[in-house]
C-alpha cells in the first residue's frame, strides 16, 4: 500500500528530500505516523533515488500492538516498482520502546540479503517509538 492523496498531498514538500542521516529518516517515518495508526506496528518502506533524494513512502504490513509480519518479496516489490537505488525501513514500536527485537534483527539481515542480491541497498533500518529511535545500521546490525 502506497501512501497516496491526502497523506502524500501534506508530504508533497518532501518529495525530493535527501536522506543523508538516520535522524532524517526518523523524522520522516513520524511524520508519516501522524496519519497512521499509532496503536498497532507499521512496517513502512522509503524508496531512494542514485542520489538519496525521496522516491516514494510505502506501508508494507500493518501489524498488531507488538508484531508485524514482514517479509522481503513485499519489500522489494515496491522497490524495484519505484526503480529505487536504495531503501531505508522502518516501524514503530507502540510501546514508546525503540529497541529491536530478536525479530527485527532477523527481518534486518533477510532484507540486506535480499537487497545484495537484487542490487538494492538497504541503507538502514529504524525503530522507533514515540521520540526516541534507533539505526541499525548506528547499533552495527547492518
């Protein structure tokens, strides 16, 4: 599921944005929560360009109050649609709690294999809660 009409209509502006820092892509992903659902996980896709400008902003899955069901073929099926050079991932935590699970890691590793292989990089992958985060790619998963 894309994020279309009225939620890329108020993203409009970033359309184009670089992405050159996890704290960016955190941003974005919040931003993108105001029009969601923040009691249950999402699991959201940025596509990028060769320059990390914004491609576009994807849900993947729509999960529970504390899982959602991920897996790479959903992924990279926008990614390559979006023609995308590279991809940040990210979902939240509805607990407020950032920390990866045991399951986010092995999401992580799936995606960045997969991503070799198709030539698309993931770039990062970013959980978050209410006001905190954290990069796997900073906590040296990726």
């Amino acid at each position: 599921m894309t994020l279309k009409n009225s939620v890329m209509d108020e993203m409009a502006d970033l359309n184009g944005s670089k992405l050159s820092s996890p704290e960016a892509a955190f941003e974005l992903f919040k931003s993108c929560m105001n029009f969601l659902d923040n009691e249950r996980e999402h699991f959201l896709m940025l596509s990028l360009d060769t320059k990390n400008a914004l491609k576009a902003v994807h849900i993947i899955s729509i999960g529970s109050l504390n899982m959602s069901i991920v897996h790479p073929r959903e992924v990279f099926y926008f990614a390559i649609q979006d023609r995308a050079a590279a991809i940040i991932v990210g979902h939240n935590h509805p607990s407020g709690d950032p920390s990866p699970s045991q399951n986010d890691i092995d999401v992580t590793r799936k995606l960045n294999e997969g991503g070799k292989i198709l030539g698309i990089d993931l770039y990062d992958h970013i959980v978050f809660g209410d006001v905190k985060f954290k990069s796997m790619k900073d906590d040296g998963i990726l």
